[in-house]
C-alpha cells in the first residue's frame, strides 16, 4: 500500500447532510456501495454509516493510491480517523488495462466525459484486471478498535461513492495512477498506434490540386434545414420543492420562456427564404428590451416591475407595449423619439404631402418638428427616420400609436379616419 504522503494524494471538502434516497447514481457507484454492503459482516454496522454519511458527519476525504482517509465524528461529537484500503495493480495489469483502453476509441472518449464504459470493465475483468473492487475487497481500518467495517468506515465508503459518481478517476487513482499519468500514457499509446504506413511512393507528397477540384462533382449537396417547430419550447418549472432560496422563480422562468420565444423568431427569420437576404436589425437598447419583454408578459405583477425597473410608470409602459406591437423598435421610436428633420428630410416630407391629397382635399395640418397634427388635436402623423409615416390619436393627455407604418401620409391619415368612423361616426 502507499504512503499517506504521496505525491498524488487529493482532498475533496465535506459535505453538508445528504437529503437523498441513493448514494450513487452511476453504475461504478453502485458496484462500489456492493463491495461494501456485499462484504461487511454486520449489516446493522453499515446501516448507522449510511446514517452518519446524511447527516454529514464524514469530514474531508483524502484519496491517494492504495485508500482513502477521513475523519468521522458519532453523535456525540467524538471523531476517529477512519482508512479503507484497496489494493494497487501492479505494473503488468496496468499494461493490459491501457492497451484494452487505447483498442477502442470510444473507451478514451468515454473516461474523458467522466464515465466508466461498461465493456471496458468487462473486458479488463477477463483480463484479469478488476477496475472495481469486489466484495471483501475494501479493507477497513478506523481508530475505534472495531476490525471490521464499522459505521465510521462505512460512512466514508458512502462518501466516496459520490465522489466516484462525479470523477471515475478516482478509482483509477486508488488503483495507482493519477489522472494526469494516465492521459499522458493513453495520449502516447495512441500516439503509437497511429503511425501511418512508409509511403509506397516517397517522392509523392500529397494530393495534385487538380483531382482535389476536380471532385467537386462527387460532393454531395447539404442537407435541407430543419423545419421550424410550431411554436417555441417549453422551459421546465423551477417552482419545486428544491428550489435554491432568494430565487426569484416567476423572473426566471418569465426569462427563459421570452429567450425561447425569441429564439424561435430569429430561427425563423434565418429559415425564411428572404429572411436569410435581409440584414439583421440592431440589437433593441435596454429600454427596447424592457418594453419587448413587457409586451410578452402577461402576469400585471411582472408588467409592474418591467415598467418600474426601466423607469416608466403603467400607463406610459402600456403605451409603450401598444406601439412595439404595431412594429417594434421603429414603432416605439415615433411614439417617444421627438426629432428635427433636417433640410432634405423635411423637403421630402413636404413633396409627400402635397402628392398626398389634391389641393382642394388636402387636410389642415400643422407641424412641429417632425409631427403633423390636424386641428383638434385628435390625429397626429409622425414621420420615422426611416421615411415612413406613423399614425398617432389622443388619448387623454397622451398621444398613442393607433397602426401600424404608411410609405406616404394619406394612408397613415386614412387609418385615423376610419378608425373614428368605426368608433363615433365620421370625424
């Protein structure tokens, strides 16, 4: 067996009590917990460890080559130092489990993602080599006199199942070699055994740059996309019994639902025909972002706090989701965006203006920057950066988008009349 003082020794923290039913969750975990629940001669012994082991009794583990020590307390608060030991390979089964590691691909892939490939143990078993200890083969020793497995050695046990669940390694580190002298001698076994051939014509080097183009033709075309799915996914409910505390669970899952929403608009967008010709908008400002979630809530407590966090009471808030729904960022833009066009702007305005209506029909309207409101001060037209013209009616003591865009004034204007002619009669 090793030193407690070698070199490759590592130290995992305590834990706090463990709520859980099980232990070990992994394959290895469990053949783990049989080598010890298969070998002790009490089981009333093992049952107060895993006792010991959920309410957090077993202190740091140290894991080296050769066991694992801890410091176990009972009850009352009296600690013992606790050893179970395993037995090293030698150098000739450590030769045969790394050969076995390096025939397969998927056997080196699998241990990097932290998982123990079944067929890997069974192969080093008939080999002779037994990744897993078997049932008598945790070796126990704890300062409180007992010889065999008792509740402070089997609550340790207990412990170093989770551990193994969450790093295999370690039991490749009990058995001898730390991870980091194991992926250099997998990386140099491979190395080795992926040695190309001698070329059989050593003064060809690589392919001629004509065949490469040439096989242009033998490629074949890339798939189709993916469909877009109907409607965006569902994100899982956090509001569980384990939820962690101070999370705001309403928020989050509000959050995750809007991602998902707009992720599912722009997957569209990139599907779409002439989405993928078109570049993409400029991502909204915090204050965009504020009102495009708002518009997607529909709880008022979160409609609340999206208004009071971006500095909007209700009302102007609701005025605000009523215009992003009309044609977002643009859209908010000519309800809150008060500018001066500039001289070209403003002649181009006029010329649409005048184009709108014959002289004899052509409304009375009168202009402050770049707002044109007919007499009353019911209906307003606002012109966008964009050129387009945006119809606004009186709400009160606020102005509210009633549609969407118009190319020219007459049809924005035309939307406002109609409107009242549907709702009082003609204006």
């Amino acid at each position: 067996m090793s030193s407690a003082q070698d070199p490759y020794e590592e130290t995992f923290p305590a834990l706090p009590p463990h709520a859980g039913r099980t232990f070990a969750t992994t394959w290895w975990g469990h053949a783990w917990l049989r080598a010890l629940e298969g070998g002790a001669l009490d089981g009333e012994q093992v049952r107060q460890g895993r006792r010991y082991a959920r309410t957090g009794a077993v202190g740091a583990v140290s894991v080296r080559p050769g066991g694992l020590t801890a410091v176990v307390r009972d009850p009352d608060g009296t600690a013992h130092r606790t050893d179970v030991l395993v037995q090293e390979f030698t150098e000739a089964q450590w030769d045969r489990l790394l050969a076995l590691a390096v025939a397969e691909s998927g056997h080196i892939a699998a241990l990097l993602e932290r998982e123990v490939p079944p067929e890997l143990a069974e192969d080093a078993a008939a080999a002779g080599v037994d990744l897993l200890p078997g049932i008598g083969e945790l070796d126990p020793r704890c300062d409180c006199g007992e010889w065999d497995h008792c509740p402070h050695t089997a609550a340790l046990c207990y412990r170093m199942a989770r551990l193994l669940d969450q790093d295999p390694f370690l039991l490749l580190l009990l058995r001898g070699r730390p991870e980091r002298d194991l992926l250099i001698q997998l990386e140099d076994r491979s190395a080795a055994g992926a040695q190309p051939e001698p070329d059989a014509s050593p003064g060809v080097i690589g392919i001629p740059a004509a065949e490469v183009f040439a096989g242009r033709a033998l490629l074949r075309p890339l798939p189709a996309p993916p469909a877009l799915p109907a409607a965006p996914g569902q994100p899982p409910t956090l509001d569980t019994a384990a939820r962690p505390d101070g999370l705001d669970v309403d928020a989050v899952e509000f959050l995750a639902q809007a991602a998902a929403s707009e992720a599912h608009r722009l997957l569209g967008r990139a599907l779409a025909a002439d989405g993928l010709e078109q570049p993409a908008p400029a991502p909204p400002t915090a204050e965009q972002d504020a009102v495009r979630l708002t518009a997607e809530a529909r709880q008022f407590r979160l409609r609340y706090r999206l208004a009071a966090a971006s500095g909007r009471d209700q009302p102007t808030m609701e005025l605000a989701v009523r215009a992003w729904g009309f044609g977002g960022a643009p859209a908010l833009a000519a309800l809150e965006d008060d500018w001066s066009p500039d001289r070209a702007a403003l002649a181009r305005a006029r010329s649409a203006l005048a184009a709108a209506w014959p002289d004899e029909d052509a409304p009375e309207l009168r202009r402050v920057r770049a707002r044109w409101t007919a007499p009353g001060a019911r209906h307003q037209l606002r012109l966008g950066r964009d050129g387009r013209w945006w119809p606004l009616r009186r709400e009160g003591s606020r102005w509210s988008l009633a549609g969407p865009s118009a190319p020219d004034p007459a049809s924005a204007l035309a939307c406002l009349e109609a409107e009242s002619e549907g709702a009082d009669g003609p204006a």
